[in-house]
C-alpha cells in the first residue's frame, strides 16, 4: 500500500481572496513536519535549487500562477513561477471544514496586502510608525534607505499621515540610538519627499498644445514630471542623498532644491497621487518603493475635503464646484484604481 497523500485548502487573504490546493506526500495537517521539497523558479534569477523545507516556511504566491504536480521525480514535487514579489507565509490553524485543514495568513514579508484599520489617529500612527521604525544598527549603515510611497486620492490626508509618521518616527529614533552620545542629539532618520514639488511649472503649462485645457486640468497626472521624480529616486538609491524640490502653494510653482534627503534620513516616504499607476514611468517610479501604501477613502468624502481647501484658498464657491467636479474627480477615479498595486491599504480616518 502507498503513501497516503493528504490534501489541505490554504485560504490566503491578498485583498482578493484566492486558494490554492496543494498536495504533498506524508504532509503533516498541522504544518510542522518537515518535508522534501524541490522548487524550482522561474524568473530573472533561474537558478533552481532544492531543499529541506519547514511546511510553515511554504513559498505561495498570491498572484496567479499554476502550480504543476511532477510525480515523475518526486511525490513532493511542484514547479511554479515566481512572481517579482513573492512571499514566505505564516500559518495558523483554524477550524476544520469537510474535513479539510483551513489556514488564514497571518504575515507575509512580501506581496501580501495588509489593511490597517484603526479606532483613532493616535492607533493608526503607532501601527504604521512601527512598521517602519529603523532598528538602532542602521545608523551605522550609510547605505541603508527605507523608500515608502504613500499614494491616494485627493483630499485623503497622504501628506498629513505622511509628516505625521515622520515626526513621530524621529520622535521615537533617540530612544532606539541610544549607543549614541547621550550628549549629542541624533539626527532625524525620517523625511518625508511630496510629490507636488515635481508639477510642472506654470510657465510650462503655458507653452502647452492647449494652456487653458492645461491649467484646467492641473494635477493630472500629464501635468507633472515624473521623469524628473524618477531620477531622483535612482540618485538617492545610488548615493545616499539628493536634493529635490517642494511645491509653493502661494506662487503656484516648484521651489528647485528645497528639501535635502541625507546620508542621516533613513525612512523617506514619497506621498502623491499617482505613485502606484501601472503604466510608463510611474509603474518605474512604483518599483523603487521598499513598501507601497494607499489611503483608501470614500470618494465623495475626500472631494468635499478638497472643495473645502479650494475655498479656503480663496475660490468662490461655485468655481471650487466647478473644479472638484471637472478635474480633481476625475484624477481621484484614476487614483482608486492603484488600489490595487499597494502593499498596504489605510482605512482613511479623520485627521
């Protein structure tokens, strides 16, 4: 008589729920035995390799991709193809159903999206801040850099979490460096990098095809630079810092070399709309990001959080409509659909 060969459905939680059957020969139900595996990948490394792998550290991948049973070579045998971000996962068992073993994931160190929800502000800092907290050996480490990419619709609140996070994370960082001089103050090890600083300049818009359509539409994504964004990214993945500008409100333009991200700054989160769109430069730019992260918000909240600020600025109300309805929806609608690229979803709160 063979081996018995068990079947188990793992349940695995990527926003988008999937399963995924697997069938391994003498596989323990309670994922802890330790089993002969051979994986074999294909991607831009393709060197396979085999080993001897705990259950509990299976490699899954959320995307799709079909997993092809070998039984020629090996009872245990499957081949898949690796997906750029692909993920150990943790399991955890839960209660059984048709007599199958279910297991929801609990972590992934890649391309599982978490959902952070929080009762308050103050709870959603301290889980974000704690992902991305450096430990106190990077300081010695003058190549070390962390790059966040906050993305969301208008009016969600990117560059307020954004700074928040900061402030609260170099708030946090002397505590952590305590093998500094205790006399000398530590530098702040988190920045924040807007993406409005790379607008187009008015001047720019006007020489434009069509100046009025141009400047109606300020804030699409044709409006800005990301080329410009791009190489700055490159230059502080490659030297450690870069100057980049911010964005004068007031004026309406750029202000060139406004913010320097040194050697020090060891988190930098880049907060903007379009940080996570799929398609030309930005999907370039969205493959920098050691994390990608989304603030997902009702619409209709966030536009009348943008009328608001139009108003505030100035704008007659009617004209504030006016935009909301005829430029910054219309880019929020392209923005929710980068939902899907982020590796981590913030449920908006009130800020």
């Amino acid at each position: 008589m063979g081996p018995k060969t068990e079947e188990l459905e793992l349940s695995l939680f990527f926003g988008i729920q999937a399963h995924v059957k697997v069938q391994c020969l003498c596989l323990s139900p309670l994922l802890q035995k330790k089993f002969p595996m051979e994986l074999s990948f294909s991607s831009t490394t393709t060197t396979p390799f085999s080993t001897h792998t705990p259950a509990s550290q299976v490699l899954l991948f959320p995307k799709r991709r079909t997993i092809f049973n070998d039984r020629n070579q090996n009872p245990c045998s499957f081949s898949v193809a690796r997906f750029r971000n692909f993920a150990p996962l943790k399991f955890s068992q839960t209660e059984k159903k048709n007599k199958t073993d279910l297991f929801k994931v609990l972590s992934a160190e890649k391309g599982q999206v978490h959902v952070v929800e929080a009762r308050g502000v103050d709870e959603l800092y301290d889980a974000l801040v704690s992902r991305v907290l450096p430990p106190a050996a990077v300081s010695a480490n003058p190549n070390f850099k962390h790059l966040v990419g906050l993305a969301g619709p208008p009016g969600a609140g990117k560059s307020t979490l954004a700074h928040e996070v900061a402030r609260r994370i170099n708030k946090l960082w002397p505590e952590k460096a305590s093998s500094l001089d205790s006399q000398v103050q530590p530098p702040e090890v988190a920045i924040v990098i807007p993406m409005d600083g790379f607008h187009l300049y008015r001047s720019e818009l006007d020489a434009m095809e069509n100046p009025g359509e141009a400047h109606a539409r300020r804030g699409a994504p044709w409006t800005f630079n990301p080329s410009r964004l791009l190489m700055c990214l490159k230059n502080l993945r490659t030297n450690g810092s870069v100057y980049v500008p911010s964005f004068d409100h007031g004026v309406g333009d750029p202000v060139e070399d406004d913010i320097f991200v040194n050697l020090q700054h060891k988190v930098v989160i880049v907060e903007g709309n379009y940080l996570l769109l799929e398609y030309g430069i930005w999907k370039e730019i969205s493959s920098l990001f050691d994390e990608r992260w989304f603030i997902d918000i009702d619409i209709d909240k966030a536009m009348q959080r943008v009328l608001k600020r139009h108003i505030s600025t100035g704008k007659p109300p009617d004209i504030a409509k006016q935009r909301v309805e005829n430029n910054d929806r219309i880019n929020a609608e392209l923005v929710m659909k980068s939902k899907k690229n982020a590796d981590l979803i913030i449920k908006s709160v009130d800020f």
